[in-house]
C-alpha cells in the first residue's frame, strides 16, 4: 500500500468518528451541536453552548484540513468544510438575533445585556431567561471571534454579507472593555461559591487578548473582499486587556488563585501570553495545585458533580467548601490541552505522555457500537473512597460521571491525535501564527518613535526659530492634514454602524496614545492626529514645564514598550505660545521664592527638551527621530480609513471635514482639570475657554483662550502680609492633627482677620459677618487673604453670590484661580480647584490603568473610606472624591494628583509596586507628609503646607521617592542635613517591602557617631540621631505602612497563621477562622483584601508595618521550630505589640542609663540630655518601630518573638508551647 493510501486510510477511520461522534450530533437546520446528549440532575446537555460548538467544531476543521493535503476525490473536504461553516453560520445567526443587546452592552457593560451563552439546538432560540443563568461569559463571544479570523484566513467563507461584518464588528466592541468587566467565566458561575457574583476572570480577559489580536486586519471576505469587510481594532483596547492579563497571571480570580483554564490562555488556542517566564509559571502552578492521574480539578475545592454536593442547589455555603479539599473533580479535557500545548511547542515527549494517561482513560464504546474511544466529562471519587482519598490524596481509584463524551474534549483529543499521526501540522491550525508570539524576540525595544515639532502659528515658528528650535506649521504640512483626536474618534464611531440592525458603531471614548501614532489614509489623502493629550480643544494652560517633560518622556516609554505594528509610531506634538510664555518665566525674586525640592527646574526646560531631541536622538533611553512630517511618512504606520466611505451612512459625504474635525461645532464651557500633564488643580489659564464637545485628557499645549478682562480684584503684592490667622480646631480625619497659622486656604472652622486694630472672627457656614468679609475683600491685596474671604464666602451665601462692585463668587475664586498658577503659588490652585469642585478629565483613564493592574483604591478614611474595585464613569468618581475628602479644602485636589501619578508610574515603572495590594489615597497622602517632615525637620502641619506648595512635577518626584524608598544601614549622619533634591535624598540599596531579615549593624559603632551627630540636631524634635536606627526604620516602616506595602508571600503565611488560632484581633476588627479559612486559599485575591480590611483597624502607619512584621515572625517561629504550637482564643496584634514594647522600652532605658552619654561621671551636653528626655515621654512614637529587624531581642522585631513565650493566653490570646525555647536564628 503507497503512503498515500495508507494516508486516505487513516483519515477514512478519522472521517468516521467525527461523523458518528460529532457531525450525527449537529442540527441539519441550525448546525447547532448539543454539548452531550446527556440530561443528568447537574443539567440538561442537550443544548448548544456558544463555546461548547466552537471547541466541537474544531475537529471538524481540523479533518478537513487534513483532506485538503490529499487529492480529495469522494468530497469529504468540502463536507467537512462546510459542516464548519454551517457551525459557525449558526452561532452567528443566534447571536445576530440579540443585536439590541450588543448595542445597549458595549455602552453599559450591565449582565442584563448580556448576550446568551447557551441556545436551543434545533431552532436558536434562547433556552433560559436574563438572569436565570450566568450568560455573561466574554470568553464565549471571544473564541468564537477568534476563530472565525482563524478559519477565515485558512480559506473559509464563514460571513456572506456587510451586515454581518458590522455585526462582528460591534462584537468586537462588546468584547473590549473585558479588562473592566467582571463576567461569569469559563465555567458560568463567577465567584467559586456561584452566588451569583461576577469576576474579572484572567481565563475570558486571555481570549479577549487573543480575539482583539487575531481578528484585527482580518478581511472577512477573504481574498475577494474589500475594505469594508476589514475588522478595526484599536491598539490601545488591546494594551490595556493585554496588561491586565499579564499583571494577574497565574491568579484566575478575585475567589480562585488558579485554575485549569489558563491552559488555554498560555498555549492553544489563545496562546495570549507573550512572557514565556510567565507562561511557564503559570503552567507549572496548575500542574502543582490542580494536576491528578485522572486530569485536572478545575480550581481548588471545586465541588462541582463530587458526590458530596448538594445538586438542590446551585450555590454553595461558605463553611461547607472545605470538604471538597483534594476530591475535586478531575476533568481529562486538560490533559487534551496538554498534549496540544506540547505538540505546539515541539515538546513532543510532554505530548506523548499526556496522549498515553489519555488513551488509558478513554471509555471503551464498543458497547455504545461507535466501537471509538470516548473521553468523559470529569472523573469522581467515590462515596465509599472519600475519606482515604482525603487522607491520602491520588491513592484511590475514580470512576467517570454519566457525560460521555464530552464532545468539547472528544473534538480536542481528535486534533491531538491528527498531529501527532502527521495529519495536520501546527501551522495548519494556526494560520495567524498565533503559537510564534512568546518565541519571536522582542523588537519592541528597537522602535523609533517618529516625532514632528508643530508651531500653532508662524510667529511662533519664528520665535522658536530664534532659539534654534526648528518646527512646521500646520499649513507647512500640507497636504498632510493635522487634526485633534477629537475627529478621529468621531470617525470611529461611523465603524460598525448599520441601522438595519440597530447598531451605532463604536462608542464615544477617548482615542488612546497608540491609535493617535499612527496615520491614517481615506480617500487619498493622509491624516496625522495629535495625541489625546494635545486636543486644543481638552487641555488649559500648564505652567510647570518639568511635568510637561516627565509626562512626554512617560508617553514616549509607553509607544515604545506596547507598539507591536509595522511601521514606527509618530507622534505629533504642538507647540503653543502660552507654553513659550510659561517656558520664558518669571525670575524668581526675594519676595516670590518659595521653599522647593527641585530649585534647578530649568534643566528641564521643555523648550531645551524638545531642542535636544533633534540632536540627541533619545530620549529617556528610547530612540527618536524628529523632522518633518513629509519626512516621516514612509517609515510610519499608515492605516486605511476607506471604510467610512463603504460604511452605512448615505447621508455623509464630506469626509475629509470629519477627519479635520470641522463638523462638530464649539461651544463654551466650564474649564475642567487635565489628566497626566497637570495633576495640580492650578494652572495658568484665561478666564474663559471654548472647548469640543466631549472633554478627555490633557495636553503639552494649552487651550483656545479668550482676550483676558481686567483683573477685578487686586493684583498680588507679596510684600503685602497676610490679614488672616486661621485658628482651626481639631479634625480626627485631618491630614495633619493640628493647624498653626499659614498661608494657604483651609476648610478652616474659625478664621481671625486682623483689619487695622481689630480682630475678625468669622465662621464658615455663619453669614452674620458677609459685609465686613466682603468689604475687606475689595480692597485686599493678597492672594490668600483673597483665597480665604471667598472661602468663607462661599461657605455662607454660594458660589452663584454676586459681590456688590465685582462680580459672582464663583468668578472670583476663578480669577484667584488664574492668579495663583500664572504665580506658581500651588496650594491656593489646589484650594480654589477643590471650591470649585474641579476634576482632572482623564482622571477615570488613570483609575483604570490601576485598576486593571489589581490596584484597588480607597478615597477618604475611616469611617467615610470608600473602596473603588471598579473602574467608574467620570462623575461618579468626581462625587466619591469630593464627598469623602472634607478634612482639608485641598486634599480633594492632591488626591486626584496621587491616583494620576500613581497610574502613570504603574505603566511605566510596575515594579516599585510590587508588595502593594491595595492603594489608600488618604495615607499615601500622608507618607508624602511625612517624607517632607522628615527632610525638613519641622512638624506636621508645617510639612503639610510645604507639600502643598510643591508644584505637580515635585510632587510626583516625592512620591516616586516614597515608592522606592530602599532599606540600608548606613552612617547616621547622612539622615541629619536637608537635601537639595528629591532625587538626592539617600541611597537606595533595595526597592520592595520591608522584610523580616538578618541584618548585622555595628551598634557599637553607631553608639560612637552619637556625640557627633547630637550637635547637628537642630531641635528637639529631630530625635534621629539617638534612636536605634537613626531613624532610618521608622521612616521606612512609615512609609511602607502608609503605602500598605507587605513582604513578599506574606498573605500565605497569615493564612497559615490564621488557619491555627481561632482568628486575629486588631481593635475593633477582627478576621474570623472560620468561615475564612473554608472559603479562601492562602493565595486567594480575595483572601489578602480581608488582611488589608483587618490592618486598616491600624491608624498609624508605622504600627501597622510592625504588625505586619509580627505576624510574619510568628509565621516563621512555627514554621522553622515545628515542635512549637500556637494555642489560644486568637491572636490579639496590638496586645502583643504593646508588650513587646514595653520589654523593649525597659532594655532601651537601661542601657542609655549607663550609657556613657549619659553618665554622671561626665559632663553631659544639655542639648543632648533634653532629646534623650524627649524621647523618653514617647517610646512606642518613634523607639521601637525604629529598630533594626535583623537586631538581637529585644530590639527590633525580634522583641516580638522573644516576647511571645511570655505573654499569657489573658492578654495576647496566643501562646507558643515548645520543650525548648526560641531563639533570634528562628528570625
């Protein structure tokens, strides 16, 4: 027999199964297949999945590939071919039947507008009703869009007309946003107690990835299709699903740190993973935690068809999970995807092995006469084995559940057989090569970024001129036209549109950066677009030019890391006159010099910026290449825009004014704050602006700014002092404990104006003195008098007020506004922004990006702290922010500033947050306070008016320097002396958590730099020098407490902790054992929110990193010493501490009194006495979370240890037992 024969042969028996398995099984009407034909007390299989007919039908194509090798002669190709077709046909016709779903989805994203995840075979009707199934499953719509690119480009006609390529379209809106929407999953139940709860699954956000990816570019008409039949995907949807899915893996969920799905993320069909660390990872933890000899339990203690389920109910309680641990379910489906893995990496032994556990757990069907081997849905134990499976996990024999086959997993383990028999290669199944993304190097790190200087005028070309700054106008550019981002999103949204079917297009979102990089080509004419934070038409102006250079240089880093298109990016940025204005300055004077961190700002010149980027050619490590637009074209990454002229709108015609933005007409509105490029509610402007319709991010340029009116109130003297002393009492929620006279703005509860000889009381909220505030008012000459009578102003009477002889309250507090940027006085910019409850408008974009990231933020603190898990539209956060941030007038603003900051360092520098789970925007807020405190040597509310002083490229500076505080043991010394720079404060020897080590310090050594260090100290409240550590500690436990940073597995080890007491005690919260310890596992998401819940009992920051320290000690003290047992009701954390500390308050105190610092024997410096005395009043405030935790017991953490043998079960709640006892080496 020739090898051809013997070929044909092999695929005949081939043909046969999946006839008799798969294609009896498919409705000749519908093409439909029923996921079994099993009806069983766990569901009726008989109906048809969306997903289920999308992994069944891939044998099918499979085999028809395989016939087209051969010359096909009795027609089976062709069979084959269109069975798949007919599949797919069918899926897509159900879906088309819910259109208005798709169109209310992709707007409101609401499980009520979910589309169906499951329908009637034999006609395509729905089965079930809204809400009576868990039919949010992005996964679902996602592999079907997948593979209909797949099949597609291998050659199949799946779609037949434009409708339906508008309809696919608009899927691909629906699918999109997965990042923030959380679903119901691969297995339809969404938290793993399926009470109905959705999730962020990483199983749907990696099909997404992989969809958005393979089908953009695709044309759906194949070879013979035009441009309307091109799917468009925008490259910063994918960014962002793509990001979210490699900042989660291998962690499934919230409810499931890993499950079995991810298979086919990392590897076929997905392969969304490009991190082959992390796609290696991510198999090898599913291999640990889930792997067994009958295949693989989908996630720990699933309880899904065990014999031990309740089928009554779908839902289970959250005590009774525990008893599903190790008689999971094994499903051999993922031993299907393990051989595809390994046969699609070339590990052909991995394939092998897995093709041999399979074959020896298939069912042998010649009793059902198909006479094949059938693969069943799962594997159970039985009733009669539980208990020893229990004890002994894989040691008892399974038997397979009533689902057989599977045809899901049949289809798979037919394709792994026609790989490995040499049928079909991996090539044949993935013909978008898909499998090459984690092989290929990374070429994005060769990207040039294209970059064209534009003058908004000739006049200021020829300023710039002058300088040596060469630049184009945008009539130079011609006939390339240079829109706002504004015209590109509307163009976009004409993409899908069809009003047959009732869809609109793509919704009214922002352009991202990636999209504004390229240009774009419609009706031969190209189309350049400035990025989304250069619309004229969104920004104001900003006046610190050094943020404007740290934000350019962030976006630069993001194109270069994320762009995965041919061609360089290019990215055109417009030059304004207000930036000139602001780059030539005011000198600054003795009057107007303020106290600053980073006095030498001019080397960040952004005119000197733009200029060295020309002669240079880099710019923060990534290539540039600057020139002219004409220049650039042929090297740039042109897309076509000829769909809008095929697409479904018959009454537009003039494209070209569309894509020059001219259709949408101006109109004036209030200026609202900018994202990334000015944090600081403050920046110069004009008094009134005209701005597009829908306002988005900020920009390197300014606004459209109107002839600015006179001045109503009086210019700014500073030789002028201020007339206002604020008295303010004390708020238990302020962000510093107490307020002394200053000379920014607060919500001040009583305000003392001297006028002339007499003193002014006014009371906010109490209008009996509105005509003397007013008064005074008219003829004040200074910028915080001004802030704080209209303060008190619109505390009484509104911002709609009209002053007699000025104007409205409202207009002057935005003429102060105005005033304050132009004079670079930024905490009366944060005070009037917050008045005016003013919002950066791109704020919601950077609560994504840190959402996406599993960054939760908090806003306000107890008891009016609200958690933010999900991304929310821009008025809502705006309410949440300003309803919750009351303690001070400007704290609302400096929030906004930290979660914007904070998102573009989590794009561009991810690794300073590892350790953090949860972001407190309050405490953040308060390590900056302390950072400045520290630095300065002044206390609190003086280090809180300096940090409300510093202009939004400093603060950003500061808080990069609160990240990345490093830990080190160095010479006290260099902790005395203020540095003149952020970025010079002390040296950084490690980023990360403070950890629980061994350390070895010389504190002998250190005991004799004190005198020397004493006669530095300036005031008594500079208690470094004489404190354990210098006060490096306490500093570093301060601000990673502040930052809730923890060490790394901590979670783990307060779950083990907790899993051996009956729960944890802090104050008045407390973390129950059970149910916790039965409803989460050690590296469960949602098990490390209910420790950061527990923490947020601690109010002071370095208490809490030194509980944090505590409980790792008592992890690793029962870890390391077995023989030691915790018993007790439960641990109580500030108890232990409390005790520990006085035991090392006693050493510390007997050690200084014979110190010879302070020995009587000798004459003692009187400066030196009085700190030690000071310190002495307050030891828990700085002493003890100021020790070294590498330091012998009592000092340091160690304290806690050596302490913990000694503390009753009465006053801790916990006791160690040991024959032996615990020594510092257990640390």
């Amino acid at each position: 027999m020739s090898k051809l024969a013997a070929k044909r042969e092999q695929l005949d028996k081939y043909y046969k199964e999946v006839s008799t398995i798969i294609l009896a099984r498919q409705n000749p009407a519908t093409g439909l297949i029923p996921a079994s034909v099993a009806v069983t007390a766990h569901g009726d299989y008989r109906d048809a999945w969306v997903r289920d007919n999308v992994y069944s039908i891939l044998a099918v194509w499979g085999l028809a590939l395989a016939y087209r090798r051969l010359d096909d002669e009795e027609g089976r190709a062709y069979e084959l071919e269109h069975a798949t077709i007919k599949c797919m046909r069918g899926l897509l016709y159900c879906m088309m039947r819910q259109a208005p779903k798709v169109e209310l989805f992709k707007n409101t994203q609401s499980l009520d507008h979910a589309l169906h995840a499951k329908y009637n075979t034999a006609n395509g009707d729905t089965v079930v009703g809204d809400r009576a199934w868990g039919h949010l499953q992005i996964d679902a719509t996602s592999i079907f869009l997948l593979y209909l690119a797949q099949m597609t480009v291998s050659g199949f006609k799946i779609i037949f007309t434009l409708d339906e390529v508008n309809f696919v379209q608009n899927l691909v809106f629906y699918i999109e946003r997965a990042y923030r929407t959380p679903d119901y999953g691969i297995w339809e139940r969404g938290n793993k107690i399926n009470h109905g709860e959705p999730e962020l699954n990483c199983s749907s956000i990696g099909m997404v990835v992989a969809a958005l990816q393979a089908i953009n570019g695709v044309n759906l008409f194949g070879s013979r299709g035009g441009v309307g039949s091109v799917i468009h995907v925008l490259p910063d949807e994918i960014t962002r699903n793509y990001t979210t899915l490699h900042s989660s893996l291998p962690r499934e969920s919230g409810s499931k740190e890993i499950d079995a799905a991810l298979l086919a993320v990392i590897s076929f069909p997905a392969f969304a993973v490009a991190d082959k660390s992390l796609i290696d990872r991510t198999r090898n933890e599913i291999l640990k935690k889930l792997g067994g000899r009958y295949g693989m339990k989908r996630f720990l203690r699933d309880g899904h068809q065990t014999v031990l389920e309740d089928s009554s109910r779908l839902h289970y309680e959250p005590h009774e999970l525990t008893k599903f641990e190790n008689v999971e379910s094994e499903w051999p489906l993922f031993f299907t995807y393990m051989v595809l893995d390994g046969q699609f990496r070339g590990d052909l032994e991995q394939s092998e092995h897995y093709l041999r556990k399979l074959n020896s757990l298939a069912v042998d069907s010649s009793r059902m006469e198909t006479g094949f081997k059938l693969i069943p849905e799962l594997y159970i134990v039985p009733r009669e084995a539980i208990e020893r499976e229990k004890q002994h996990p894989g040691s008892q024999e399974r038997v397979p559940n009533e689902n057989i086959p599977l045809v899901w997993a049949q289809s798979l383990y037919i394709l792994g057989n026609l790989i490995n028999d040499n049928h079909l290669s991996p090539a044949d199944l993935d013909p978008l090569g898909r499998r090459l993304l984690a092989t290929q190097p990374k070429l994005h790190y060769d990207t040039v970024v294209q970059i064209v200087l534009l003058s908004e005028s000739p006049e200021l070309q020829a300023k710039l001129r002058t300088y040596g700054l060469e630049t184009n106008t945008v009539e130079d550019c011609e006939p390339f036209t240079i829109s706002q981002p504004s015209a590109l999103r509307d163009a976009y949204s004409f993409l899908g549109r069809n009003e047959k079917i009732g869809l609109t297009g793509r919704p009214d979102r922002p352009m991202g950066t990636l999209a504004t990089c390229k240009l774009y080509k419609c009706q031969g004419r190209i189309y350049a677009f400035l990025p989304h934070f250069m619309d004229r038409g969104e920004y104001y102006l900003v006046s610190d030019n050094d943020y404007l250079v740290s934000f350019f240089e962030q976006e630069i880093a993001f194109v270069r890391n994320h762009w995965m298109f041919t061609g360089r990016p290019t990215m055109c940025v417009m030059l304004t006159s207000e930036m000139i204005g602001a780059i030539d300055g005011h000198p600054a004077t003795k009057d107007t010099q303020r106290w600053r961190f980073s006095p030498s700002s001019s080397r960040r010149n952004l005119m000197n910026f733009m200029m060295s980027l020309r002669s240079s050619g880099v710019c923060n490590g990534v290539r540039v290449r600057v020139g002219r637009l004409s220049e650039m074209v042929n090297t740039a990454c042109v897309e076509s825009m000829d769909f809008l002229v095929e697409s479904d709108t018959h009454n537009v015609h003039d494209w070209h004014g569309i894509l020059r933005g001219q259709h949408t007409e101006p109109k004036a509105d209030v200026l609202k704050m900018e994202q990334e490029i000015v944090l600081t509610p403050g920046s110069t402007r004009g008094r009134s602006v005209h701005k597009r319709k829908s306002m988005r991010d900020n920009s390197l340029a300014t606004p459209l700014i109107a002839p600015r009116e006179p001045f109503l109130l009086r210019e700014h003297q500073e030789s002028q002092p201020s007339n206002i002393d604020l008295d303010l009492t004390k708020d238990p929620r302020s962000l510093s404990p107490q307020r002394t006279k200053k000379r920014g703005a607060s919500n001040a509860t009583k305000i003392d104006i001297p006028d002339d000889n007499d003193v002014l009381s006014l009371t906010l909220g109490d209008p009996k003195d509105v005509p003397k505030a007013m008064d005074l008012l008219r003829h004040s000459a200074n910028l915080y008098d001004q802030v704080d009578l209209l303060h008190y102003l619109q505390s009484t009477v509104g911002l709609e007020f009209e002053v007699p002889g000025l104007s409205r309250v409202e207009h002057l507090l935005e003429e102060v506004y105005t005033k304050a940027t132009q004079l670079r006085e930024w905490s009366v910019s944060r005070c009037i922004a917050s008045l005016l409850k003013k919002t950066i408008n791109s704020l919601t974009s950077n609560l994504t990006d840190l959402l996406v990231r599993q960054k939760p933020i908090t806003v306000g603190v107890q008891p009016r702290e609200v958690f933010i898990n999900n991304p929310k539209n821009p008025q809502e956060l705006s309410n949440i922010i300003y309803d919750n941030c009351s303690s001070d007038p400007r704290e609302a603003s400096l929030v906004q500033e930290v979660i914007t900051y904070l998102g573009s360092f989590i794009k561009s520098m991810p690794g300073i947050f590892d350790g953090i789970m949860r972001i407190r925007t309050h405490f953040f807020i308060i390590a900056l306070r302390e950072e400045v405190s520290t630095i300065m040597r002044c206390d609190e509310a003086e280090a809180l008016e300096h940090l409300m002083d510093l202009s939004p490229f400093e603060m950003k500076s500061l808080m990069r320097q609160v990240l990345t505080a490093g830990d080190h043991c160095g010479p006290i010394s260099h902790a005395l002396s203020p540095a003149k720079d952020w970025n010079a404060q002390t040296p950084v020897a490690k980023d990360g958590p403070t950890e629980v080590i061994q350390l070895h310090c010389d504190l002998a050594k250190k005991r004799e730099l004190l005198p020397g260090a004493v006669q530095h100290v300036a005031h008594v409240g500079s208690l470094g020098s004489i404190m354990p550590s210098g006060g490096r500690w306490i500093r570093r436990r301060k601000n990673d407490g502040a930052v809730n940073r923890v060490p790394s597995n901590f979670y783990p080890q307060v779950w083990k902790v907790l899993s051996k007491t009956k729960g944890i005690n802090v104050g008045s919260g407390f973390l129950p054992s059970d149910p916790t310890i039965s409803v989460s596992t050690p590296e469960e998401f949602n098990f490390a929110l209910q420790v950061e819940n527990l923490l947020d009992n601690f109010r002071d920051p370095a208490e809490r990193q030194v509980a944090v320290e505590c409980l790792v000690v008592i992890s690793r003290v029962e870890e390391r010493n077995p023989e030691i047992e915790l018993t007790g009701a439960s641990i109580d954390l500030p108890t232990l501490i409390r005790e520990a500390v006085g035991l090392f308050w006693v050493e510390w105190v007997s050690e200084q009194s014979h110190n010879k610092l302070v020995s009587k024997d000798k004459k003692q410096d009187p400066q030196m006495q009085k700190a030690i005395d000071a310190v002495i009043k307050t030891p828990l405030g700085n002493m003890f979370p100021d020790s070294d935790p590498g330091d012998k017991p009592p000092i340091g953490l160690s304290a806690v240890q050596f302490h913990a043998k000694q503390v009753s079960a009465q006053t801790t709640g916990i006791s160690f037992h040991s024959r032996r006892e615990a020594s510092g080496s257990v640390v």
